[in-house]
C-alpha cells in the first residue's frame, strides 16, 4: 500500500491521498465504533487522519477536545503512533480562542496531552485571527517545532494575502514555513479555493488538503430529487445543491463517470478533487465502517483526462 502514499508539500510527511476526518469521533460515532473506523482505515492503507481541538464542541454537552480524546485512547490502545500522521488545529477552541502566541503554546500542550503522544504531525492554525500579527502567529508555531512538539505547520481558513504575508516572514527570518493549506474545496465549491489562494499555495508548493470535499454529503450521491429523506446530522446543508443547476450537472456527471468505472459516486468525487492541481488528500470522515470503502478507493481509481473534464465543465 505503500506506493500510494503522496509527499505532503515539502514538509518531509508521505501521506494516503484521502485524509480520514475526526470530526465524527465523540460526536456522531461513539468511542467503539470511532475505533472500528480507524481500524478499518489503517488495515486499507490510510495514515493520515485530521482533526482539532475544538471537535465537537458545537455537542451539547462536550467542551471542545473530545475527538483528540478518542484519538489519543485508539493511538495508545494500537500502538501504532509512528504509523500515522496525526494533523491537529489551533484557534477554535471554547477555551483557546484565537492566535496569540500564549494561546498556541497552551493549546498544544492541552493537545499533546489529549491525544497521548509527544509530537503533532501537521498542526494548523484552524482560522486566522487578524487581530494578530502574522510576526507572533508564526513565531509561536516555529516555536513549537524547535521544541520538537510539532513536525510541521498549516494554515486553513486564511486569506491570499495573510497568507503571503505570513510565508515571506517566514522565508525572510529563517522561521518554520507553512507546509500544507486545508481550504473549503469541492465539486460545487470551487471558487472558496481556485483563484488567488491556490495560486499563492501553489508559488509556494505548499499541499491542498481539502475540507467538505464531498459537501457534507452531497457528493455522495445519497441526495435526489425524487429520493426520501436521508437521516444525517448534516442533511440540510447537502440537500441544498439539489436546488441548483450546478449541483443536478454535477450528479449527472458524477454518475456517468461512476458507472464507467463500476465506482461508488464518492470515489469519483474524490478522486476529481485529488487530481487538482495542489491537492495532495482530500478529506472525508466516515461515522461507519460501511461507508469507508468508496473512500479509500480514491486511492485506486484514476480518471481519464475526458472525465476530469467532464466533471471540471459540469462544476463550472
């Protein structure tokens, strides 16, 4: 399984081009069945699984840190920390709000500790905080790789110019760089990424790993016009593309290209999303073991330069 392993940017990590999302850990799949997933995902070759801090605060109930617990339990129960690559973020959490130096430094330590292990692999700051100057951002998060806390550093939900801002500063004094960029990108969500952030991610090699890369569903296909009502806690937000030309293109396309292959409609959507340019692993999270094998598939199914475009044409 090895050969399907892809360099993440330059930051020296190989990773499964799907990334498991944790989302779903201590939140829509309870501590045993978190496991099952996880299990199922590294017996099919994956090593790459994203989470934050702050999942599933959003429960009520829960107070941010709950996927990071379930985590932590699965990596020491396995025993398998240095088999996979472990992406964490900062910034969102009810108790570490925001990007100051003093908040990355005590998010991460609460991390390190919720997830059992002695370093993070990839560590995003989960949303920029403006409020803060870029100099102190990446100060902190250089920091944190000098101690050998971190491996290597990431950025989501940043503007193209914080972004440059933040990469020159980094290049100009020597400080630990941003090595991959988790953007919202998918099929019926292309102009949150394509433009001037992929550009600048892409003058700077740095690795796309996409969030909502099968649109909380809808790219799985389970949502029709004619279909009965599909129970999930994110049912609403995909049944919204149903209502939109591009959304119906995109089914039709998807379908097409699908059935040429013998391929689930996901498998087909994720393997459009990692044949773009800077995408290295989608991400995608599976409540249950069932619903893994049309992601992990990705890793098997290559489109033709016809369906790429006629995906590409359908989602324009």
């Amino acid at each position: 399984m090895t050969s399907h392993l892809r360099p993440l940017g330059n930051s020296g990590l190989d990773v499964f081009p799907l990334a498991l999302g944790g989302n779903v850990f201590g939140w829509t799949a309870d501590r045993d069945r978190s496991f099952a997933v996880l299990d199922a995902y590294t017996a099919g070759g994956g090593n790459f699984i994203d989470t934050a801090d702050s999942y599933s605060a959003w429960v009520p109930g829960n107070e941010g840190g709950e996927s990071e617990r379930v985590l932590g339990d699965w990596l020491t129960s396995r025993g398998n920390r240095d088999d996979v690559v472990i992406a964490t973020k900062v910034g969102a959490h009810p108790s570490y709000k925001g990007l100051s130096a003093a908040n990355i430094k005590a998010a991460a330590d609460e991390s390190l500790q919720r997830l059992r292990t002695d370093h993070i692999d990839l560590y995003y700051t989960h949303f920029d905080d403006p409020s803060v100057p870029v100099e102190e951002i990446v100060g902190a998060l250089d920091q944190l790789v000098r101690d050998g806390k971190v491996r290597a550093v990431a950025a989501s939900n940043i503007s193209p110019d914080r972004l440059r801002e933040s990469l020159d500063l980094a290049e100009r004094e020597g400080l630990a760089k941003y090595t991959a960029l988790q953007p919202h990108y998918n099929l019926v969500s292309r102009d949150t990424y394509e433009g001037e952030l992929q550009e600048v991610a892409s003058q700077a090699g740095l690795a796309a790993v996409p969030y909502f890369a099968l649109a909380s569903g809808f790219l799985t296909g389970k949502y029709r016009a004619d279909g009965g009502e599909v129970q999930s806690a994110r049912a609403e937000g995909a049944a919204k593309h149903l209502e939109t030309e591009r959304g119906r293109k995109v089914l039709t396309a998807l379908d097409e290209v699908a059935g040429a292959h013998g391929a689930e409609v996901a498998t087909v959507a994720l393997a459009w999303l990692a044949a773009r340019p800077t995408v290295v692993a989608p991400i995608a999270s599976a409540r249950t073991v069932e619903q893994l094998p049309a992601l992990l598939a990705v890793a098997d199914v290559t489109l033709t330069d016809a369906e790429l475009t006629k995906l590409t044409s359908a989602s324009a």
